[in-house]
C-alpha cells in the first residue's frame, strides 16, 4: 500500500468515525446547550488524544504549534456552529452543505502546486458535485423548516472545517499526533473561554454524559486519523476524503430519524461515493 493510498483509508476512516459523532452530537444539541455538549466532548477527545501522542514521543516547533491551535480554535467554531444548525434543521440538509467546506484546503492544496492525477481529479470533481446536489432538493420531509439561520450556520461551520483542515496540514508535516493534540488543546481552551463568558443557561446534562463522552472520543479519533493523513498525503485528497462524513450522518438520519432522502440527494450521496472510488482507484 502506498503512502497515498493509506491517506486516503485514513481519511475515508476519520470521515466515518466524525460522521457518527456528528449525527451523535447534533441529537445532543437538541436536548441540551451546544455549549454543554463541546465543554464535555472536546476535553475527552483531548485527554485520549493527548495520551497517544505521549506514548509515541515527538513534539512540535514553535511556529507549528501556534499553527495548530489555530487550526483547533476554528475547528472548535465549525462544530459548536455544525451541531447548532442540526439542532434547528435536518440532518440530510444540513450535514451535506457543512462539507463544502472542503473547497478551501483543496484550492489551497491546489495553489501550492499539488498535481493529483486524471482520475484523482475527476473523482475530486464528482465527490464535490454530489455533496453540491445534496443541498438542492426542497421536497424532503423536513426542508420547510430548514430556516435560513439554520443554511447560514451550516455555511459558517463549513468555513470553519476548510479553515481547521489546512491549519492541521501544515502542523501535521512535523508530527501528526501532537498537532491533533494542540488543535485540540487550543479549541479546549476556546471552548472554556466561551463557557466562563456565557455560561449555558441549562443545568449540566448528567444523563448524557456517556453520549457526550462517546462524541469526544469519536472526535478524537477521526482527528488524529486525519491529522496522520494529512501528514502522508496530498492536502486535496485527504481533505475530500475527510470530509465525507455527510454519508454517514443521512444515513442515520434516514434509519434512526425517519429523514426520507429525495431522489436528487439519492443521486448526490451516489456520486459523492463515485468520486471517493475514483480517488482511491488513482
């Protein structure tokens, strides 16, 4: 297996384990503060994150390491933004529209002089154009209450994710596992300043606390899944193949939530799974 292709495993892997936590978080949010679910989920993900990383051994410069929490900051954004959009409006909408993020690290993966193959490129394109025709249709059962704060909230996470996905990039060049670690610490840290600052209004949602701990370490891992991608593989790959999570998240809206998906979001997940085999294949 190449370098390449191990990336893109990884990525496709990280994109399953976020998808399930993000479906996991985005339930949670409607029960309880936003606020509540990142101050419990995103520290875990840190500790178990955090453990890894010193087991292995390593560390990074300076420079990376301001780099990564950057990159962690906007991350911490993108999710408290991503989970308060599922939280007003339906998954099969919002989770596909969040991650046309991924056209910022692939135009910068682009500018830098990245050059994936023929094939690469075509799947790069169909994998973008089917996450694309899974926001349009207005015919699935909850699309008439997909309010506009809830589309713009999706648009800002989705930014946000772009953002986090070239800051890891760059840090995971030196060591992958302790830049998932700083991106961690520094959207801990983001997410504490936010909790001293407004408190949630809510008390502490103790009977979630296994679900919230769940999303943590899920989070966690598809963090350091892609952070280890990114720092073996090409920036516009592995960014698209991280960013297929909405896959996972219809799908459980469509089993658990009753989330019908209309013929032309049908035709968009099939495209957007074209596009990965067609990655993976170049």
């Amino acid at each position: 297996m190449t370098q390449q292709t191990l990336a893109i495993a990884l990525s496709l892997s990280a994109s399953i384990a976020w998808g399930v936590s993000d479906f996991l978080g985005g339930q949670a949010s409607r029960r309880t503060s936003v606020l509540w679910v990142v101050a419990v989920s995103y520290p875990t993900g840190l500790v178990l994150i955090a453990i890894v990383a010193l087991i292995a051994g390593g560390s990074l410069s300076a420079g990376e390491v301001a780099i990564a929490m950057g990159a962690g900051v906007c991350g911490a954004a993108a999710i408290s933004l991503f989970y308060s959009a599922m939280a007003i409006g339906p998954v099969s909408i919002i989770s596909p529209l969040v991650s046309l993020g991924v056209v910022v690290p692939v135009a910068v993966g682009l500018i830098r002089g990245e050059s994936p193959g023929g094939v690469q490129i075509v799947g790069l394109v169909a994998a973008l154009c089917g996450i694309a025709l899974a926001v349009r249709e207005a015919e699935v059962p909850h699309a008439a209450s997909t309010s506009p704060r809830a589309l713009a909230l999706a648009a800002l996470a989705g930014l946000g994710f772009g953002l986090f996905f070239v800051g890891i990039d760059s840090a995971a060049s030196e060591d992958p596992l302790w830049a998932a670690t700083w991106t961690r610490l520094g959207g801990s840290l983001a997410i504490a300043v936010a909790l001293v600052a407004r408190p949630p209004a809510d008390p502490f949602p103790t009977p979630s606390l296994p679900t919230l701990l769940s999303i943590g370490g899920l989070d966690a891992t598809a963090n350091t899944l892609i952070a280890v991608a990114s720092g073996i593989g090409l920036l516009s790959l592995v960014a698209v193949g991280g960013s297929l999570f909405p896959i996972v998240t219809v799908i459980l809206a469509r089993v658990i939530l009753a989330e019908r998906l209309a013929r032309i979001q049908q035709i968009g997940v099939a495209l957007a799974l074209t596009g990965v085999l067609l990655i993976a294949a170049g």
